[in-house]
C-alpha cells in the first residue's frame, strides 16, 4: 500500500511540477504597503487653542501621563481653553478651574481658588481621568460618553452616576440636575448645563474627505498595480453609492425580486460604500467575471494591502475588499451623514 501511494505522489509530482504552484502563486511587493495616517476616520483636532495656554503644554504631558489619560491631551487643552476663556481677560492660574475638585487639599475650594497653575493642572487632569473612567469613555471620539464625562467634570462625578441611571448624558437631564441642585443649595445657578458644546468647539472631528477615503484610494490603486503585475485584469466594479443607491440595493429581496444583498439602509448610513470606505470588483473578462480563482487570488492581495476582504466573511463576498478597524457609529455620530 506504501509503495502504491509513494508511485502516486509521484506521478502528481510529475504532472504538476514546482514551477506549476509557482506560476499560480501572488508575487507581492517586499516594500510594505501604503498607508495614509490620519485618515482612518474620527481623528480629533484642536480649534482655536491659544499660545499662552500652549506654554504648559509640557505640564499637560507630565500629570495626563501620571493619570492615564495622554492619548486625551487635545481634550485636556479643550478643557483648558473652555475654562480660560470663560474668564476673559482677567486670567487665572487656576487654569483648569480644579479648586472645587475633591483633589485640591492646599488652596480654597471656590471658583480661582488655585493659584499655581501646575497645581491647576495636576488636579484637573487627575479629576477628568476620573470622570472619564467613570463615563467608560473608550476612546478619544467616543464623543457621546466624553459629553458624559465633561459635564461631570463640570458639576460634579456625581452627576454621571445619576446620569447613567438615566440614559448616559442629555441637554434635557443636564438642565434638569442643574436645576435640582440649584433648588437644594439655593444658588441662582449651578454649574454650565451645556458644558460639552462649549468645550467641543475647542475639540473637533477632523475635517471628513471627499469622496473615497484617501487611505482606501491608495490602496485601491496598489491594488490594481500589484494585480495586473500579476496578469490578474482587474475591474472596479463600485466603490461610493448616494443614498437612493444604497436604498435600491437594501430594497432588492424585500420589496422587489432578487437575493437580498445588504443589510444596510441607505437613510441609515451604515453602508461603507456610502463613506467611501470599500471597493468592489470583478475580473475584466467577459463571462469569466467572477472566477473563483481571480477573486481568491485577489482576495490575498487584498490581505496584504490590509484590507478586510469579504471572502472571509460568514457570508462570503469575494468581490468586496473595506478598510479595518473603522467604526461607523462613530462617523455617524461626529459628521452625522457623509454629504
């Protein structure tokens, strides 16, 4: 029996020799591939942040580092801005307006009370760590728990606690604890009810592309490079749909005949064809389009791009290759829609 496969194997070895795999294998670039930083979508900028609150940069490092919170800094400064230019000229040290945190232990406890403004700094950013691990912010643009976190560092972390009961933050709860504890300490006012728009327009999303994302027109583009290097004739097929374009493909299967295709409104911008975030294609050969073998060929250079090929879904899309790692919910959130 050994000696039947061992003759077996070698026939097959005969029939298709080495040189045979290798004609069929993907010849891919030793330079690694091309990535465009900053525009993988709901980056963070700053907006109208001053020199002379710039200068404790350094000083912003040194207590966001000792807290957890670094990769925060454009908020930290967005923080800052908020609170000095509430003031207008009449600066403070107190640049963060911490002294009624529970972590000022050398100065009063009112409004300026800090008058070091290292002192400002390390208390505030030790406070908004606080806030923001108590409001599970996730990430620089989880914008929705910062607004959480920004309006407890204003009022108090109590107010995310009771928040949260609530539904996480709102205008309407906002204004309602505001006034609640206004009524309880008989004050006039309590805190700034709108203290996360305030702060954000100082902290913005980065301005959103036109069109096909940037990082995925170049990889789309060394792509189709390393596939026709190949012999592979490739054809994009789709790459934006508008609104009604994306509606007609979720209305095929449902409300007129055909296989269903996506499961993405288009009034819902969920699609990543809507963001320009995804291309499909096809194998420019008429009848042989959608060769399995091209489509897996591609699907491997797509791989090496970094890209999420469809192929490796539950439900199989070889013709389909995305960007990674992008949340929609989050564009959603920050640009609203992509027109």
């Amino acid at each position: 029996m050994k000696g039947f496969v061992s003759i077996l194997l070698a026939a097959c070895i005969a029939l298709y020799p080495a040189s045979a795999y290798a004609a069929n294998a993907i010849k891919l670039p030793n330079a690694p591939p091309v990535n465009i930083v900053g525009y993988s979508g709901g980056d963070m900028i700053n907006v109208g942040i001053t020199d002379d609150i710039m200068k404790y940069s350094s000083l912003i490092d040194k207590y966001a580092e000792r807290y957890g919170i670094i990769r925060y800094k454009k908020l930290i400064l967005a923080v800052c801005r908020q609170e000095w230019g509430a003031l207008g000229t009449s600066k403070t040290s107190d640049l963060m307006q911490s002294a009624e945190c529970k972590y000022n232990k050398k100065y009063d406890s009112k409004p300026n009370g800090i008058k070091d403004v290292e002192y400002s700094i390390n208390c505030g950013c030790h406070y908004l760590a606080d806030c923001l691990k108590a409001a599970n912010v996730g990430s620089p643009n989880d914008l929705d728990n910062i607004k959480l976190a920004l309006q407890g560092y204003n009022y108090g972390e109590g107010y995310i606690y009771w928040a949260k009961q609530r539904g996480g933050y709102s205008k309407e709860n906002s204004k309602l604890f505001a006034n609640m504890q206004a009524d309880r300490l008989n004050m006039e006012r309590y805190g700034d009810s709108n203290y996360p728009a305030h702060v954000f327009r100082y902290y913005k999303p980065s301005p959103l592309w036109k069109g096909l994302n940037p990082n995925l027109k170049a990889k789309m583009e060394q792509f189709i490079e390393i596939a026709r290097n190949n012999g592979l004739d490739v054809k994009i097929t789709e790459t934006i749909r508008t609104k009604e374009q994306q509606d007609l493909f979720y209305a095929q299967g449902r409300t007129f005949s055909g296989e269903i295709i996506t499961n993405a409104k288009g009034s819902e911008y969920k699609s990543f064809h809507q963001w320009g975030m995804c291309f499909d294609i096809c194998q420019n050969i008429k009848g042989k389009e959608y060769d399995e073998d091209f489509l897996n060929k591609c699907g491997k250079i797509g791989e090496y791009l970094g890209l999420e090929w469809g192929g490796n879904w539950n439900t199989p899309d070889k013709c389909h290759f995305e960007l990674k790692n992008i949340n929609i919910d989050y564009l959603i959130s920050m640009y609203g829609r992509p027109e």
